[in-house]
C-alpha cells in the first residue's frame, strides 16, 4: 500500500520545500520508491533536485489539464528510486482554468490513483496558500505532514489549516489523517522555540514528530547546488535530521 504524504502549511517559508525534498530522497535512500510531486507554482522542489522544467514537455499543470498523467510525466531524480513531477510557472494559472473543471479537487486524486501502486511514498510539495492547487494536494493525500516554523507567529493560521482539513474529512474523503506536525529552523539556545514547542503540543496532542530539523546553513545552501542535503552534506546536523525523520516517518503508522 502506498503512502500519499502532502507537505501543507499555508504560510511560505516554514520549510516545507525543505522537507519534502529531504523527506523524499532519504526514503529513496532508504530503498522505498519515491515519487515528489511538485504543487508549488515556483517549482523550487524541482530546481532544488537539479530538475531542469525546461527540458520536460509535460509538467504538473499539462498533468492537470490534459489528457496526460503521472507516468508521462515523471522524471528521474538524483539518485535510483526517487522520480519527480516537476512544477513550472503556468502552473500558477492552474488555480484559475481548474475553476471551471468537473471535479475540480480531485484532478490530483484521480491522477494519483493511477500510479498508486508503483510506488511506496508519494510526497507532495505545497504552495504557500489555501487555494484550488493545495486543496487537490490535500484531497489526494492519506496523509498530512505540517511542517511548524519555530519563531514567534508560528502557530498563526494552524487553526485555519486544521479547519480546512477537517472540512475535507467531512465532505470530501473521509480516509485523509494528519501524521503530524515537524518543527522546522529549530534553534535551542532561544527559550522562545521551548515556548513555542509547548505551545503546539496543544494543537497536536500526540502528533509532533520527536525529530526536531535544527536551523543549519547547509539545508539553504543545498538547494542552490540543485542537490538534497543527502548528496550535499549527508554528515551536517540538517543531513542527519532528515535522515533520521525519514525514518520516523517510515515507522509511523496512523
Ligand atoms: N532547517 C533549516 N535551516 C536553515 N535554513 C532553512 C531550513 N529549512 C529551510 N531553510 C531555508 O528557508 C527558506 C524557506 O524554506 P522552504 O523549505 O523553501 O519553505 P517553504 O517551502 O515552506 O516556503 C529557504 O531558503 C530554505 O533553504
Ligand atoms: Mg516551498
């Protein structure tokens, strides 16, 4: 059975590109068939896995809109196991020309379900909003991974996301449950983060991940080298982290 995981939180710049490029290439690492969807109109997982869009014809939105699927277009990632569907700019039109298209929250879902069953992850890397395209990346997850930025507003807006989940349970797809959320940027000599820690246990009872990713300067400069911090700098403390929530999330069950 395959595990479909989004990435979501509304806000930009909390880590989410982070950890589902890192998230996926140490699953991959770890021998699991991994494909990354990128649902982020500024393709920053694509370029941060060296993707070049440009040489794909078929990108997310032709998947979106056309009679293409997943298969058509997947390309291999970095490294063996790891296949990506890269993003590009015309996808940003997409949260439009979906307006109008039967089942429009489920054009992601029932793409995804043709290609279930050739792989055992697929991760799905979301824009920074609430909009049609993430709505499609929650639709179609089992499961949702909410990366938390640990600085002062972090929790602002969870309650708006956990809301929007809880809707889609209720009226679209009963099967979509939060695995958790992964405190990003972590920095422990500043009490505020300890604050903040506490502060979420009370949105996610029993649902924070014990992998804290800690701010480290080689998870930013990775991405810019087109390389995963596992071809990077496997042996920074950002390297190791991924790693080790990469196993977290491969023991965890729901
Ligand atoms: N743990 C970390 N330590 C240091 N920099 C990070 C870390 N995680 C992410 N970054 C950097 O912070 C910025 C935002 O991260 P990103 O993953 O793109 O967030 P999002 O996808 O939520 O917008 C990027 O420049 C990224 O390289
Ligand atoms: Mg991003």
């Amino acid at each position: 059975m395959s595990r479909i995981i989004s990435i979501v939180n509304q806000k930009g710049g909390v880590g989410k590109t982070t950890t589902a490029v890192n998230l996926a290439s140490y699953l991959a690492n770890m021998g699991r068939r991994v494909l990354l969807i990128d649902l982020d109109p500024q393709a920053n997982a694509t370029s941060g896995l060296g993707i070049d869009y440009n040489n794909s014809p078929i990108g997310l939105y032709e998947v979106l809109m056309g009679p293409q699927g997943l298969r058509d277009a997947a390309m291999p990632g970095p490294m063996g196991n790891l296949y990506v569907v890269p993003s590009s700019q015309n996808l940003a039109g997409a949260n439009i020309e979906l307006v109008g298209h039967p089942e429009r929250e489920f054009r992601l879902h029932n793409e995804i379900l043709n290609v279930k069953n050739d792989y055992d992850y697929i991760i799905i890397d979301s824009p920074p909003s609430l909009g049609l395209l993430t709505i499609n990346g929650l639709v179609a997850a089992s499961e949702i991974l909410i990366p938390v930025q640990c600085e002062y507003f972090a929790l602002e807006g969870l309650g708006q996301l956990l809301n929007t989940i809880n809707l889609i349970k209720e009226h679209v797809k009963p099967e979509i449950n939060i695995l958790g959320a992964v405190m990003t940027m972590y920095d422990e000599r500043h009490k505020l983060t300890r604050d903040i820690f506490d502060e979420l246990y009370r949105y996610f009872p029993h649902k924070i991940f014990r992998t804290v990713i800690p701010r480290n300067a080689k998870l930013a400069e990775a991405p810019s080298f087109g390389q995963p911090i596992l071809h990077y700098d496997p042996l920074s403390v950002g390297g190791r982290a991924y790693g080790r929530l990469a196993r977290e999330v491969d023991f965890s069950t729901i």
